[in-house]
C-alpha cells in the first residue's frame, strides 16, 4: 500500500469537512444536472465549474471594507467534500475515491500522484481490508521479479483503474480543482479519467470541480456540468457571514464589541450583496 500512494487523502478531507459550517453546499444536491448524473445509467461525468470572483476583506479593528484583486473562489471544494460525504454514504454509488488537487503542493498536482492515491482507495477487496485486488498484486508482483521499485506510471495506473473498476458494480470517484494540476500535464490527466469511463465494464461515475479554464471544459464538453451562478451559494455566504460576524462581536474583536442590531444587519447585508457568490 506504501508503494501505491502516502499521499494522506483522509487527512485531506478532514481538513476540510471540519472547516465547514453545517448546511453547506446542499443546493447543488437539487440541480437538475445532479439529479441526471446520479441517476444516469451510464458511466459519465459532472463537472461543477466555478466562478472567478474579487476577495472581499473585513478589518474587524476598523471596521473597514474594500475589495482587493486576489482571486477567491465560490466554495467549490466545500461542496465537493459535502459531495464526498453524500457519496461516502449512499451505497448506490458504490466504491468511491476521491482528491483534493492543490497547486501549492508539488505532489497534489501531479496525475501520476493523483491516480494512485485513487487506486490507493480501491484496492481493497471487499470481503478482506487486509486483502488486495489482484490485478495491483500482479503489478507489484512484476516489479519484483525484475528487481525494480519504480512507481506506477501515468499509464499504468490508467489501467490498473480500468481493470479494478471492471472488479466493482460501480465506482464514483471525485476530484477537487482540476484547474490547481499542472497545466502542463493536466491534458494526461484528463484523458486518462475519459479512457477509464469509456474501457470500464461496469459504471464509473465522476464529479468534479474546477474553474473557468478553457482546456479542461474542451476536454469534458461532451460532458454535463453545473455552472456556477452568483445566487447558487447566496444562502451558504449569508450564513457563513452571520457565524462570523456575530463571532467576532462575542469575542470583542469588531469594535470592541460594542456593535448594536442595526450595525451588525447592515456589516452582514453589506458584506453579502458584495460577495456576488464568491
């Protein structure tokens, strides 16, 4: 298992679920694309794509607002960790795998890193965690008798995923930000992910996020995918807004504290109608 992936997916995942507030990313459960794909009797994939947005400060000491140009996000891996969870949770969906891709991370952006900490999560038969699925023990196997070490290749772990996913009835795998892979080599990735839809024999089902980035959408245009509105997590945002603000005046940090009803509606709505959906 340590020569497949070390890459820490759960830890990953945790970190995220617990940053979370309670609620969010429901909505996308309700769109009609989600509703098709979880329902859809073929091997296909959803692709969420986000909005490009300006971040929005609060300097709680002063009170002070103003919009900077550093790009912020709309919550994308928020939603897709409540899809993780959801898929984690309904057996429908079968064997599932997913990634939190990361651009500040070498290793979290690599599609050779990334398919295997994908087959990482498949490999495990199901009636024995301490057995594993034999097509991953013939690789490794190989290895061995030629006295290698080498990790799987981008190719071989395309597949090696073909080959497990024939193992399952279905499998659902989930990708976090597409766009964070190297751009460079981001084209292998997606191509191989289409090669495993299409040569698997049973279902794979695949939801991923990512922004606005042209090769990617080209890639998957065949494909449906959510766009991202400004209104779609407007509910998530104002929730989110509240929590914080009202955080902030319990601990003395906005204003000392000292912030009466009316100030703490406007900051809130203020704030909101500024977000447009970021």
């Amino acid at each position: 298992m340590r020569w497949i992936s070390t890459i820490p997916y759960t830890d990953h995942h945790k970190r995220i679920k617990t940053a979370r507030l309670e609620g969010t990313g429901a909505w996308v459960f309700q769109k009609m694309e989600y509703q098709e794909w979880l329902d859809s009797s073929a091997s296909k994939l959803l692709l969420l794509r986000g909005i490009r947005k300006f971040r929005l400060h609060l300097f709680t000491r002063t009170c002070s607002l103003r919009l900077t140009g550093s790009p912020a996000g709309a919550g994308k891996t928020f939603i897709a960790s409540v899809a993780i969870d959801s898929f984690a949770s309904d057996s429908r969906l079968g064997k599932l795998a997913y990634f939190y891709c990361n651009r500040a991370e070498g290793s979290r952006r690599d599609p050779e890193t990334i398919l295997s900490a994908l087959i990482h999560q498949l490999v495990r038969t199901e009636s024995d965690q301490m057995t594993l699925l034999k097509p991953i023990v013939d690789a490794y196997d190989l290895r061995e008798t030629l006295g290698q070490s080498s990790r799987l290749s981008l190719l071989e772990s395309r597949d090696l995923l073909v080959q497990i996913t024939d193992v399952y009835e279905q499998t659902t795998l989930c990708i976090d930000a597409l766009d964070e892979v190297e751009p460079s080599t981001r084209k292998d990735l997606l191509q191989a992910l289409k090669v495993v839809m299409e040569k698997s024999k049973n279902l794979v089902k695949i939801f991923a996020t990512t922004r606005m980035d042209v090769d990617i959408v080209r890639q998957f245009e065949m494909f449906p995918r959510i766009e991202l509105q400004p209104d779609d997590n407007a509910s998530d945002i104002e929730h989110f807004i509240k929590e914080r603000i009202w955080a902030c005046i319990d601990d003395g940090e906005l204003l000392d504290g000292a912030v009466s009803d009316g100030l703490k509606a406007e900051i809130c709505k203020v704030l909101g109608a500024r977000s447009r959906g970021m």
